[in-house]
C-alpha cells in the first residue's frame, strides 16, 4: 500500500487568496511530482523534483510555485488565486537509484475550485 | 519528445465481455509504460507496468498488457469484464534517457472512460 498523502482533498477558496496543497510520502522516495488534471482531460506535469532543495518546472506552465526542504514534504503553493486555478492537483513520488527505479505512487488529490 | 494516444475517450462493454483499451506511444528511447486506474474523485492506481523481459505483463484485477515494439502499442485487457472495472483509464510512459536515467516524469494518454452494463 502506498503512503502519500494530500491535503486537503477538497478546497473552495474566493479569487485573491493564498493557498498551500500539501504532500507527504512516508516511503522515502528521492522524486516527486505534482500533476494537474482538468475534468475528463490527462494529467499534465507542472512540477518535479529529484531530491531535496531542487525543483523544476514540467511540461505544462503554471503560476504555482513548490519547494522541498525535506525529503517527505513537497508543497505546491498559490499565491495568489484566480479562477483559472480550478482543477484537480495530483500528487505523486517515485524512487530510482542507478537502475533500480519504481513507478509513481499517487495521492489521492486535491481538487481545488476558485470562485 | 515522448507522447501517448488512448484510441477512444470511452469504450463501453457488457459485464462479461472482453475488454479492450488501446495505447500506443511514442518514444526514441526504449520505454517503460504504464497503465493506471482512477475511480471518481481518486488518484491514480497503477495496474501494471512494463519496463524490461517478457513483453506480456500481468497485473491487478486480472488486467494484461501487451507490449508490441513493432506496433509501438501497449493494450490493455481483460477477458470478463465485471461491474466494479468502471473507471477511467491512462496509460502513461516514462522518460528514459539513453543509459536508462530517468527523471520518472510520466506523459499520460487522454484517458479512456470504461462503462460496464450490466
């Protein structure tokens, strides 16, 4: 079973606010990532990191910013939010040394609405 | 740049029937790929994976995948299909670099909605 965890799962919050979705993982994973997915569309990478203090920006442009000062934690902060914010915010985190590498455990999410 | 096409947004089966989700990818690389499960307002389940050896992987809740190199395709099946396999289903690959370094950054397929009828 995996243990990463996300909180909140659910997030209402007014246009302007400052928000912080948090991440956990207990399994001392060096990489994780946060994913964001759109109703009835994939998943796109927004940012990742391969250990602590480095982090970097995926695939997909987003306003948010992260940080990882240990090794478990993984934060993803808005500071300022705007209804274009509204979607789901997927958490997840991986292992890989040399050639042994696992694939990516997920939380459960949080889905976000901005109003 | 590594991509992934789900053939079909929704396929829908009778409670019995063989299930059939397509994937095919695209990387310059060889690759690992994936297949995830997500019910309603839940991450993502992995169901099975395939990185290196036998090209037919088995995984959860009796899902297999066959990785076909020539076809650059990696479906997903199930020979009876119950009402419990509703979900949506990605397929992802994973960056793999010459030397077999990875970030472990997925690139996901557009999702395939599976409905069960009874």
């Amino acid at each position: 079973e995996a243990d990463i965890y996300q909180t909140p799962r659910y997030l209402v919050i007014g246009t302007g606010k400052k928000i912080t979705l948090e991440c956990s993982q207990t399994m001392g994973h060096d990489k994780m990532y946060w994913y964001q997915q759109d109703p009835g569309m994939e998943l796109h990478l927004i940012h990742y990191s391969y250990g602590v203090n480095s982090t970097e920006k995926g695939d997909l442009s987003s306003e948010s910013t992260v940080s990882r000062i240990r090794t478990e934690h993984f934060p993803l902060t808005l500071e300022s939010a705007r209804p274009s914010h509204t979607s789901q915010y997927l958490c997840a985190s991986s292992e890989s040394q040399g050639f042994r590498r696992t694939e990516a455990f997920f939380g459960q999410g949080t889905r976000l609405t901005v109003v | 740049a590594q991509s992934v096409t789900q053939l079909g947004s929704h396929v829908s089966v009778s409670e019995g029937a063989l299930v059939l989700l397509r994937c095919n990818y695209s990387s310059s690389v060889p690759p690992y790929l994936f297949w995830y499960v997500q019910y309603p307002n839940q991450g993502l389940q992995l169901l099975l994976k395939y990185t290196t050896g036998a090209t037919l992987v088995k995984g959860i809740n009796g899902f297999e995948a066959e990785f076909k190199k020539s076809e650059t395709s990696f479906h997903l099946t199930k020979p009876s299909a119950h009402m419990s396999d509703a979900a949506e289903y990605f397929c992802a690959v994973s960056d793999l670099r010459a030397g077999g370094t990875s970030y472990g950054k997925l690139t996901f397929g557009q999702g395939t909605i599976l409905t069960v009828h009874p």
